[in-house]
C-alpha cells in the first residue's frame, strides 16, 4: 500500500471541499485558473521533449478560465465558440511572424494542450455554475476520483490480466472494479443528494451516468499515460507525492467533465 498516495489525497481532499462548498463562482473560477496553470507548466515541460510549444499563448488561456463568470452569461457561449478559431489564428500569425521559426508541429502541440488543459477544465467551471452545481460537482468527482481509488485497491488486490501496453499495471480487474465502485458511491451520495438537499435525481440515470462518466475518465487516464509515454517521463512532475503532478491527478476527472456538464443539462 502506498502510504504517501494515500496520505497526499487525505490532505488534499479537505482543501477541495473547502474551495467547492464555501466558495462562490468567481472563487471556484480562480482556484481552477490556478490548477490550470500548474497543470499547463507540467504539460508544456513535457512535450518540449519533442517541440517549441509557445508558452505565452498556452500561459494567457489559463488566464480565461477565471473570467467564464465575469463575462456577461448571453455573451459566454459567443466567446467561448469564438475562442476556438482566435487561437487558431494567433497560432499561424505566431508562424508568419517568425518567419517558420516557429513550426506547424510546434503550433499543434501548443493547441491541443489548451483544449486538453483548458479547456476541458473550464467545464468544471460550468459545472459548478449550474442550477443546483455545489451539487452535481460532486457526482464528477466521484466518477473521476472513486474510479481511481477502487481501481486501484482491487487491481492491486484481484489484478491478473493487463488492460493495455499504454498503463501497464492497469488491470481489466482493476478497471471494471474502478466502475462498479464509482457508480455506488454516486448512488449513495444521490440518497443523500434527494433526502436532504432538495434533488430530485433518479437512481438508474446516476447509474448509467456513473457508467459513462466512469469510462471516459478511465480514457482521460490513458489519454495522460499515452503523453506521458510518448515523452518518456513517469510523472508529470513531482508535486503531490505520491500521485505525481497536478495533471497526473485531474487528468481524469477534466477528461469527463464535458460529459458531465452535458449529461447533467438533462436533469
């Protein structure tokens, strides 16, 4: 057992329930503006292995997320779309402007780490900006976070098969048990949600969502373990001990969080 994991999620829990339940919309915004940041400098640290990626660029998105509930709630869908081909364009203005110094490999880089940091962080902003969202946040987390947590635990204790090449000591055992343990948490914390929180949620669209929810982010761990693979480096870096760097933690959880958000509109 890896008591530094364990130890490390502990202490790092109640700072997030602490940020999600007492802080309003603008908090929540720069608090996740800051994970972006740490999550984009490790991101940026690891493919320079392979290209240029051009930080001022990748380091001003971050930036953006802080502002999603600033930004007048009839004008947010405009920007957001809008964002997209902006910084498409600023990507090939940046290689006109050095002459090709600055390559098209080097602008792919750059964009698909905005879209797999940024933007996907941003929909836990979104999240947590609905209707009820102190609320659904949760059944994100738990999808994200109790999948890992059991994954881990019952592939360590039933794991036999291997899943994939991508993580190695990831199990079938692991994975499927990962699922099952998430969607009974969601379950248990919908009970809770319904009796004492004014929801009025049903426990067979938890269950499917858990299910879904709980796959992609499974994906969202390989998608970060295939990076990180292709880079060489085991961690995205060392800062919380035990689980890696801050991208090695959330890589999940922002991977299903578009999902979520979309799932969660249908309540």
């Amino acid at each position: 057992m890896n008591v530094q994991r364990i130890t490390s999620g502990l202490l790092g829990f109640p700072l997030v329930l602490i940020i999600l339940l007492l802080g309003n919309k603008v908090v929540v915004d720069i608090a996740l503006s800051i994970i972006a940041l740490l999550s984009m400098s490790e991101y940026l640290n690891a493919v320079k292995k392979v290209a240029n990626p051009i930080k001022w660029i990748s380091y001003a998105s971050c930036f953006s997320i802080a502002l999603i509930h600033i930004v007048p709630e009839d004008a947010l869908n405009m920007v957001v779309t809008l964002s997209v081909p902006t910084i498409l364009i600023i990507l090939f203005a940046q290689v006109i402007a050095t002459d090709m110094k600055t390559t098209f490999k080097d602008i792919a880089y750059t964009f698909i780490g905005i879209f797999y940091v940024v933007f996907f962080i941003m929909f836990v902003a979104f999240i947590d900006g609905m209707p009820k969202g102190k609320v659904l946040i949760w059944y994100a987390i738990f999808a994200a976070w109790g999948t890992d947590i059991f994954a881990y635990f019952i592939g360590r204790k039933f794991g036999k098969h291997k899943f994939s090449k991508v993580s190695p000591k990831k199990t079938i055992e692991g994975c499927i048990g990962g699922t099952i343990g998430a969607v009974i948490l969601m379950l248990i914390y919908t009970y809770f949600a319904n009796n004492y929180w004014n929801m009025n949620i049903s426990y067979l669209f938890i269950t499917g969502i858990g299910i879904i929810l709980s796959l992609v982010g499974q994906i969202g761990d390989f998608a970060a373990s295939s990076i990180k693979r292709y880079v060489d480096i085991k961690d995205f870096s060392n800062l919380i001990p035990g689980h890696g760097g801050m991208l090695d933690r959330i890589d999940s959880l922002i991977f299903l969080a578009p999902f979520a958000y979309a799932l969660f509109t249908l309540l």
